[in-house]
C-alpha cells in the first residue's frame, strides 16, 4: 500500500523514466560545464535571454526577489523544515530523509561544480555555473512530487507528468528570479536546474536501497 513508512521514495511507475532523465541530465550540466568553463562573460543564449528580460518593472522585480529568498539560507531552511514536517505528519520518513539529503546533495554539487568550472558573473570571485538555488528549488519539488505520486499510486505517465512537472515549475521559478535579478546566466539557471534532475533520482533509490536493507536485517 501507499503512504506506509516502508514506501519506496522513487516508486517503480516512474524509475525507469527517472533514470533516464538523470542521465541526461549528467550529459547537459557536463557539456554546459566544459562550455562554459573559466568564462566570465554571457554566451550568445544568455545574452538573447538577457535582452528579453532587461527593464523587468519593479513590482516583477520584487516578486523575483521573493522567490530569491527561497533559495537563501533563512528561506531554504524554512521550505526543508515545512517539507519535513509534512513528511513526517504523513507518516513517510524515507521521504523526509530525502528531502533533506536530496537538497544538501543538490546545493553541494553545484558548490561542487561552480569550483570545477570557474565560471563567473560580475567579477572573478563570483562563481556562477551551476546556479544552486535553482537546484535547491528544483530537488525539493521533485522530492515532494516524488512522494506525491507514491502515496496517490499514479502511474508511470502520470507519475513522471507530475514529478518532471513540479520540477520544471519550480526550476523555472527560481531561474526566472536569478535571471531578472542578474544573479546567474541563464546557462547557470539550465545546469542548476538539470542538477537537480540527476542528484535527486540517484539519490531517492540509494535511500530506497539504504532503508530497505536496515529493514531485512531488523526482521
């Protein structure tokens, strides 16, 4: 049954498909990175994007703000507590063990990344590919969906409609309030968000594959 304590985070409706994007995922945050890697000034798709966006008004531009803010310490901490809460009011600890090592995984990869690449944006100390708060944003509404579509038994199209949906709402979300506030390229914005497609879905089976095993030897 759905919804138990012993419900698997990455249900197998969706594993297959899951996995497939992740992988692709892994292609498009490597091949950005080797773009882009060392550069410190927009590519032509940034700039076109960049000119699309300029002059936002102000009251957008406080709302971009807004979501910014999600992706801030104070912000982040508050949405992964929230998830948490929920996930254990719900009864399904696997999904709150993802949700908090989903998002730290996410943010610590492009930490990671931003490192690697040497990308950056208004200036050299400021490192911008990938962007981490469109992982952030992003792991934690896939972990979210993820669980959404365990406890409502959906299947595969439905299920994988709705994780890669929440995913890209979210990722488009935050991309669009770092973009407009000039915080990331949106090159940086696509590698966070594809980031977050690859750290989540190897990390809810390894969770699975953890809890599952702790569970066989107790019996």
């Amino acid at each position: 049954m759905t919804g138990r304590s012993g419900s698997a985070v990455l249900p197998s409706a969706v594993r297959v498909r899951l996995g497939a994007v992740a992988g692709l995922a892994v292609l498009v945050v490597a091949g950005l990175g080797g773009r882009y890697a060392g550069d410190g000034e927009p590519g032509r798709v940034d700039s076109r994007v960049w000119s699309e966006l300029e002059g936002v008004p102000s009251p957008w531009r406080d709302v971009a703000r807004a979501v910014d803010f999600l992706g801030e310490p104070r912000g982040a901490a508050a949405l992964v507590v929230l998830a948490v809460a929920g996930c254990l009011l719900l009864r399904c600890p696997r999904a709150a063990v993802l949700v908090v090592t989903g998002a730290a995984l996410a943010v610590g990869t492009t930490t990671l990344l931003k490192s690697l690449v040497g990308r950056t944006i208004h200036g050299d100390d400021n490192l911008a590919y990938p962007s981490g708060h469109t992982a952030f944003l992003t792991a934690l509404a896939l972990a979210v969906a993820l669980l959404a579509t365990g406890r409502l038994g959906l299947g595969r199209a439905a299920g994988t409609a709705l994780v890669l949906g929440a995913g890209l709402v979210a990722g488009a979300a935050m991309g669009w309030a770092q973009v407009v506030l000039g915080a990331h390229y949106p090159t940086d914005v696509l590698g966070g968000w594809c980031t977050a497609l690859a750290v989540i879905p190897v990390t809810a089976w390894v969770v699975d594959r953890v809890a599952d095993a702790g569970r066989a030897n107790r019996q």
